[in-house]
C-alpha cells in the first residue's frame, strides 16, 4: 500500500511542476467573478453586453475568456489585477502589451475614415458575425457579397497591420 502512495505522491508532484510552468490561456466565468469580487451572473451579462470579449465552448455554451481579453478588461474597469503567482498569469504585464485590437471593427471604431460600403453596418458584416481576426482570408474564401468594406485588401490599414505581424511573427527564430 505504501508503494501505491509513493507512486501517487510522484504523480502529483510531477503534474505539479509541469502547470507551474504553464501560462494561464483562458479563464471561466467563475474565475473571472472571484478576481473582479462580483457575481458570476455579472460576469455572464458583462460577456453578453460583450463588455468582455469571450466564446462560448461546446454543447453547454459555457463561456471562456482569453487571458489577454480578461487583461484589458480590468484594466479599462479599473478592477485591481489578481496576483500572478495564485493565477499563473501576470494579468497587468499583459495588459500592458496589449496594444493593438484584434479584431477590424475593433481598428475602425474610433477612426474617421469610412471603411464601410454605404448603406452597411460592421454588425451584419460576416467578419464580424463570426468573429474572423483575418478578414481578408475570410473575403478571399467567401466573396465580397457578405464582407462590407469599402476598400480592397491592399487600401485596407489594417490588412498591412495584420500583414505586418504576421511576417514578423515568421521571422522569429522557433
């Protein structure tokens, strides 16, 4: 018996070390009620309203938060950052990495220019109905008939945005 303990002790030191080297990607409602002290229900009408950016996982709809998405929320609520060490993800340092938005609307909200057809709305757009981060990709698969830019790809800032990190992305030494 006291070798089946060992060997149950050893497992669980070994899964152990292997999440203390593990970043935090994603955060449930519950976890993100206990870091920001209100309720869960808050929790799910801040990710409904889409004051929270998140997704909805599986059969359940239960709903997931990127780390970085919860960052940016805290810090534009001015909810105190939890402690890294007790969510194994420094929140505020990412946070503060964050500095460009994700999606196209998101580029275009507080822009002047009018990256839209007439008549259209980035809420009806498919881009934005399904939340595609690379909208060109999405146009190039799809046709334009359901995407509402204004412009093409190649007038697009944030097409060479994108364009731009990708390729510094691929440029990074693995």
């Amino acid at each position: 018996m006291s070798r089946l303990n060992e060997q149950a002790r050893q497992a669980r030191q070994a899964r152990q070390a292997r999440q203390a080297h593990m970043e935090k990607e994603v955060f449930t409602t519950s976890e993100i009620a206990r870091i920001s002290n209100h309720s869960r229900d808050s929790v799910k009408r801040w990710l409904e309203k889409g004051k929270i950016k998140g997704y909805r996982v599986g059969n359940s709809g239960h709903w997931r938060v990127l780390s970085k998405d919860l960052a940016l929320f805290l810090e534009e609520n001015d909810i105190p950052f939890p402690d890294p060490e007790e969510w194994k993800v420094d929140l505020k340092a990412l946070a503060d990495s964050q500095i460009r938005p994700t999606f196209c609307w998101e580029f275009y909200r507080d822009k002047t220019s009018n990256h839209l057809r007439a008549g259209t709305s980035c809420e009806d757009c498919l881009v934005h109905k399904v939340k595609s981060i690379h909208c060109y990709a999405l146009r190039d698969e799809v046709g334009h008939r359901k995407i509402y830019c204004g412009h093409s790809c190649m007038d697009c800032a944030y097409f060479h945005l994108q364009r731009k990190e990708l390729l510094s992305k691929e440029m990074q030494p693995r």
